[in-house]
C-alpha cells in the first residue's frame, strides 16, 4: 500500500499524552491547560486572516495541582512579569501555517520556560582572592600608577 493512507495501527499515530512532563516530579495534565486557535494578525493576506492557526496558551499558576507551593512561589517570583492578574500564564505561538504545529510550539515552550523557571540555584560560597592574586592586582595597579607618573609635566626643561 503506497500513498499517505494511514491504518489504524499505525505506529506514527501515538495517542495523545494526558499530562505534559516538564520537570521530574512535574507533570501538568492536560486539563489544566487552555488551548484556544485565533487568527493571526499582520500580514499574509487571505490565509492568516481567515483561519485560526495561532494558538493561544494559558495555563493558570496560581491554582495549578501540578507544581507544589515552593515550587509555585519560584515560578511567581521568576516568571511575574509574564503571569497575569488572575495567576494565568499565556503563550502565543504562531510560527507555523499548521495549527497542530504551532499547538506543539506552545506546549514546547511552556516546558521550556518552567523547567528554567523550577531550577534552584545553589547558594554561591564566599571565597578569599590568593596572595598571588592579590599581589599581581596590586604590582599592575603600582606599574599603571608609575606610567601616568611618567606622563606628567614636570616643569623642568
């Protein structure tokens, strides 16, 4: 069988997943995110004004069964510019003429934003600088000192 005919047992037909893996231990279902097609806007003539393959994403923070409640106030803190008055985060993804496409850039995304926004950074440790550092620092700042010296006018000629 030739063409682009598909069977049912098709491997390329995967079921759709019921939770999006963003992190380990962070698994969003699919329930708590809104997918909404709207038309695109600028220009591209008669396609992009007449179908809906932007898609818009929004995915609410603040009320989230997903993320636990340090995990909510690190992804306030990083992400409030982008969070809404309601907690709600929103994407926009409409990069491709596919719907479906640009449904999968938005799922995509939204990964990629909360896996950064979920790392913690470790505490930075406080060090001293070496001796030798120290002394090379302060050999340049004498040897600069002595240059600008050298370029003064001394009055004597």
């Amino acid at each position: 069988m030739s063409g682009s005919a598909r069977t049912p047992d098709d491997d390329t037909l995967a079921p759709e997943p019921q939770a999006v893996d963003v992190a380990p231990g962070v698994r969003i279902p699919l329930q708590e995110i809104e997918l909404r097609g709207i038309t695109g806007g600028g220009p591209g003539g008669q396609h992009v004004n007449r179908s809906a393959t932007r898609v818009s994403l929004r995915w609410n923070v603040a009320t989230t069964r997903a993320l636990r409640d340090e995990q909510r106030a690190r992804v306030m803190q990083k992400l409030g510019g982008r969070i809404d008055a309601d907690g709600s985060l929103r994407i926009v993804a409409g990069e491709y003429r596919s719907q479906l496409q640009n449904r999968r850039a938005a799922i995509e995304r939204l990964v990629s934003i909360l896996s950064r926004a979920l790392v913690v950074q470790a505490p930075r440790k406080a060090t001293r600088p070496t001796r030798g550092s120290v002394e090379r620092r302060l050999d340049e700042k004498r040897a600069r000192s002595e240059r600008k010296e050298g370029r003064r006018y001394s009055g004597e000629d």
